[in-house]
C-alpha cells in the first residue's frame, strides 16, 4: 500500500466538523487524520479527539507565529481548517501552498472577513435580508476568507430563521460537504 495522505485539523471548537471528518476518513484506503491541533487547551475537539482515538495537541500563539512551528507539522500532507479561528502565518501558507483548506458559514465573498464566524456571520445575513446563505470551501491565503473558492452549496434564509435556526441548516450542509470536497481535492 502506498504511504497515506496525512491530514492535520486545525479547530478552536467544540469540534463537530473535525470529528465528521475524521469519520468519514476512517477506513479510507489513501487519506488518513494523523492528529488534531488546536490553539484551546479547553476546547472540546480534545474529547472528541480522544473519543476517534487521534492524537491531540494544543499549541499557544507565540508558537504558531513562530516559523519553526512547521516542525511539529512535518507529517503532513495538507491542512484542514474546521472552526479555526486565527489568520494563517504566510510562513505557513508558502509551506503548504494550495494545501491548506478552510471551511466559511456563508456564501463569500460575502460575510467574510476577521470576526465573520459562528453566530456573527449568521446574524450579519439576516440583518441583510439575503434569502440564502451557504458554506464555502475555499484555500486558505494570507486573508481572511479571500482564497480561491472550491465549492459552495447554498439554503435558504427563512422569514422566521433565527441565528441558531440558521446556524443548523448550515452545520447540515457543512457535514454533508466538507468530508466530499477535502476527498476530492486531496485526490486531485
């Protein structure tokens, strides 16, 4: 068998996109989740980490800010971001150019941006009255949210849709995708 493709998660969170990964991954004949990595101690990605049975690490700032970070990451084949919320280092990006993929709550380049995540970006599309929103997938550069975009798929925003309403037709979608869309980028 020819040595897998190794994926590192990157996630702030609870974890919920970084564990539907992993699942759909678990037997995969050539792509692997070989660790978990997040910048919170406390999140909840660790359990869920423990739980999948795949390693875990938490790093600090003035780590990942710092360019020798790239040894702890020498392992891998591409970057998955899932509920990860800091701006990339460039060092970062020219290390794995076009492998380091995002996943946005919304349909950018609309709602995209620095704070633009979680219930913000949710409660910024119904303030505008959009009738849809979506998930984009998208590389990661040195801006938030600005990389070339893979894949979007799109709902829509109901009259009585509350941020937490919307937020649950938007987690459907990413579960749905995510996994597919990092497959067949990584397979190329």
């Amino acid at each position: 068998m020819n040595k897998p493709i190794n994926l590192a998660i990157f996630a702030s969170g609870s974890g919920t996109n970084a564990e539907n990964i992993s699942k759909h991954f678990e037997d995969h004949d050539s792509i692997q989740v070989k660790e978990i990595l997040s910048n919170r101690k406390s999140a909840g990605v660790h359990a869920r980490a423990e739980k999948l049975e795949i390693p875990s690490a938490t790093f600090s700032r003035e780590q990942f800010n710092d360019p020798s970070f790239i040894k702890q990451l020498s392992d891998f084949d591409y970057i998955i971001l899932a509920g990860f919320l800091w701006l990339i280092p460039r060092y970062l990006i020219k290390a794995f150019p076009n492998k380091i993929i995002n996943i946005h709550p919304a349909l950018l380049p609309k709602f995209g941006g620095k704070g633009m995540y979680g219930t913000n970006v949710h409660k910024a599309v119904i303030e505008s009255g959009d009738k849809e929103s979506g998930i984009t997938i998208h590389l990661v550069n040195e801006e938030y949210d600005k990389g070339k975009i893979l894949f979007q798929s799109k709902c829509e925003v109901a009259k009585n849709d509350t941020p937490e309403s919307l937020a649950q037709k938007i987690h459907a979608l990413e579960y749905e995708h995510f996994p597919k869309v990092i497959e067949r980028v990584v397979l190329g």
